[in-house]
C-alpha cells in the first residue's frame, strides 16, 4: 500500500489505452485503508477514478464491482434518477487488480447527520426504491445472484444456526431470531434488484438551494443481486433521525404491493450483522474478532426491551428495536461504504434540512451500531465469461468502514438513564465496535 497518485494514474493508460493524463491527485474521501485509490485527470477535461486492491479479498470486491457496473446497461441505467460509476476498465498494477471507473463529484452525508424532512432523506428513499424497480433481467442477464424470499430465509437460518453452534450467542438472542425466521408473515415478500447492503454513504449529494441534498449518484455496486429488499434498508437503524422519512418516501416510490414486514426484516438483518461477524471471526480462527462480536452480542441482549421481531402495522405501536441498546457510537466507530473509487467527496457547511416532522418515537433511537454488521425485456450483456473470475462466496462480512469526514455523533445530555443497564450496555458497545473496527481493518 503508499503508491503515489501518479503510480496509480499510469493504471488509467492501461486500462484506457490512448488516454493523455494531465493530472493526479490523492482522493480527499481515501478509504478505509484496504484500497490504494487516487484520481486522474484526463486531457479531455474527464476525471477518473483508480482503486488497487492489494489481497485477494480487496480484488474479488473490485472484480465484482466491475461486474455489476458493466451490468447497468444504457437502458437500465436510463431508468435510474441518478448517475451510477462507468466502467472504464481493468488492469494490473504489478501484481494488484487495479479497476478504473467515472469519478462522480458530490458529497456524502453520515447516517447520524441525515437530516429528517424533505431532501436528503426522501431523496434517499426514493433512490432507494429506483433501484429496486429494475427489472431482475439486468442481474440474471449477468449471471449475477438470485434469490428468492425462501432462499434469502434460509440463508439466514443457516447463519444463525452457525453463530449459536460458536456457543457465544446469548439465548435470548438466538430464540429471538429463530422465532422471527419460523414467522411465515415476514418472509411472504417479492424479491427485487438490491444493492446488497446500502449504507448512507453509497449516496453521493448536490444541495440544491429549495430542495435541500438530492440524491445524484449511488455507488458501492459490488453486491449488486435479486434478493429481499430490507437489505438495502437495513443501514437505517444508524439513522434514527431520517429513518421515518426514508422508509415513508421508499414507500410512496416504490412500484410493488406494500411490504408490512419490511422494516422488521431490515431490523433483523441489521442484528444478524453481529452474528455474521461472530461466524467470520471463528471461521479465521481468530480468538480477538470472536471476543468483540461476543461482547457486541451480549450488548445487543441486555438492551432488549422486547423479545419479539413480528410485523407491525406501525413504527409508533411501541414494538422497540433490540438496537436501542447501542447508542450513537464515536465518529471514529462509523462506517459505510467505499467511496475512494467513485467520488472525491466533500461535506458542505451548511445542508438544508426541515426541521418541522421530526419522528419522536423510541424506534428512531436506533443505533450505529447496528450497522456492522452487502421491461423485462431490457438488452443485457452476456457477462458469464467475467462471472467466471469472480469468487461466488466472498465469505467475509461486509467491510464497509467509513471514508468520508466524519463529525462526532451527538450524545445524550439529560442525563437520565446514567447508570442503568441499557446505558452500561452502550458503553459496552461503544468500546466494543472501537475494537471490531481496529480489527477489521488489519
């Protein structure tokens, strides 16, 4: 890793043959550290982005992100409200996969500081919603994965089957989550094209000065499936503020019969990213990854309020998330997807925001931690032969460590839970996640 922006550049004239770059620069969003990524600025007034994966983990993702980009088709992309990264090709950089994409500019925005009302948050949802309106044609056509409500159900089963088996999942925990898997209510749902795990910073923003951020790219493609659409949904419960609206504005946009469950399963995937770290940490052998997602576990228990994950008619019935346990954690704590490939981001002093509907509820204390946890007759591309590279069980969880700037989460100052339970289960957490990300960044 350290290669100089003007090494990383010179993977553009692979990648591009015939391309004259003028300049380069380091992205002022950098990573999460696994990525050597920078920008280059073509004779033509272009700028692109480079990432260079340097193990075998970081080059599967980029394969797979250079798949699911040469998959958005010009028809399928005419059919999104928003720009999503071009592909302009791969190549080596000595012995590293190196992928060259559309540099989009715009910003990002925290999940904590997604303002409730009208603009970013509706933006969101409907972003959102977009995305799941495209025809399941643009994923099969690329050989991409499909799954259906029963195979989304039993992947999770299998998931907390292996998380207890580690002897590290609290009771509750496990009795919870396989009572909401054994709940036919909550899996009678149309499976749609996701993203595979969006989170507040796949979003790249221009303020607009009536309408507040509008939503003008979405990048992190690399999980591009067919599969239960809570997933790109699950991100929310480290939005306790915009959470009402971006489920509200997803609803109104959305082009399928309503979906009661659809918050309760994007809460549950949303814990099971717990599990998953726990699975992943005994899979490697690695006593210190299965001690902190043993501690993040048995936070999540003790803050419970309510053992029961079924559907609800409404976010107000007093049905409180497992979540309100972890509070906001640390800035440093936060995490979302990589945006070095696609976006030299910027926060701008002020965002508009509306400050008149904000939700009061208890299930909008949700939490960052929760985040830890990826026309049917459109023309595709053949893209089999790709396929073929890329590995079909990246088996890692999602690493989707922030890389934007990042501002101090607020914390509570009444004061009035000090020393209770649910307060000593967030310092846990808080200290907890602190470690899980130092170790999932080695």
């Amino acid at each position: 890793m350290g290669r100089s922006p003007f090494t990383l550049a010179a993977a553009v004239t692979a990648a591009l043959p015939g391309a004259e770059v003028t300049g380069a620069r380091v992205l002022s969003a950098d990573g999460d550290g696994r990525f050597d990524s920078a920008v280059a600025t073509l004779a033509d007034g272009r700028e692109l982005a480079i990432r260079v994966a340097d193990d075998d983990e970081t080059s599967r993702e980029l394969a797979a992100e250079a798949l699911a980009l040469r998959a958005l088709t010009a028809g399928a992309r005419a059919m999104l409200p928003f720009k999503a990264p071009e592909y302009i090709g791969e190549t080596r950089l000595a012995d590293a996969h190196a992928l060259v994409t559309e540099l989009l500019p715009g910003f990002q925005i925290e999940a904590a500081m997604v303002p409730a009302g009208r603009g970013a948050a509706e933006s969101m949802g409907a972003a959102i919603a977009a995305v799941h309106a495209l025809p399941t044609s643009v994923v099969r056509g690329a050989g991409l994965t499909t799954r259906s409500a029963q195979e989304s159900r039993d992947e999770l089963a299998r998931l907390v089957d292996a998380a207890a088996s580690t002897g590290r999942v609290p009771a509750r925990l496990t009795v919870r989550w396989r009572d909401a898997l054994a709940d036919d209510d909550l899996w009678r749902f149309e499976s749609t094209v996701v993203l595979g795990g969006v989170q507040s910073t796949s979003f790249i923003f221009r303020d607009d000065p009536e309408l507040g951020p509008e939503v003008t790219g979405l990048i992190g493609w690399h999980s591009l499936a067919v599969g239960d659409p809570a997933i790109d949904l699950s991100w929310l419960s480290t939005a306790p503020d915009a959470a009402d609206d971006v489920h509200a504005s997803y609803a109104r946009a959305a082009d399928r019969g309503p979906d009661a469950a659809l918050e309760v399963r994007a809460r549950l995937l949303a814990e099971l990213e717990f599990a998953r770290w726990l699975v992943h940490g005994d899979s490697l052998h690695r006593p210190d990854i299965v001690d902190d997602a043993a501690a993040l576990l048995e936070s999540l228990a003790e803050g419970l309020h309510n053992d029961d994950l079924g559907v609800i008619a409404s976010r107000n019935e007093g049905v409180e998330s497992a979540l309100d346990a972890l509070d906001r954690v640390p800035a440093s704590a936060a995490s979302g997807v990589d945006t070095s490939m696609q976006t030299d981001a910027y926060n701008p002093n002020d965002l508009w925001r509306d400050d008149s509907d904000q939700s009061t509820t208890d299930l909008s204390e949700t939490a960052d931690a929760a985040r830890r946890l990826q026309v049917g007759g459109l023309e595709t591309e053949d893209l089999s032969a790709v396929r073929d590279q890329v590995s079909e069980d990246l088996g890692a969880p999602r690493n989707t460590t922030g890389d934007t700037h990042h501002a101090d989460a607020p914390e509570k100052a009444d004061g009035s839970d000090e020393g209770s339970p649910e307060d000593e289960a967030q310092r846990a957490a808080r200290a907890a996640l602190q470690r899980w990300k130092s170790s999932d960044s080695e």
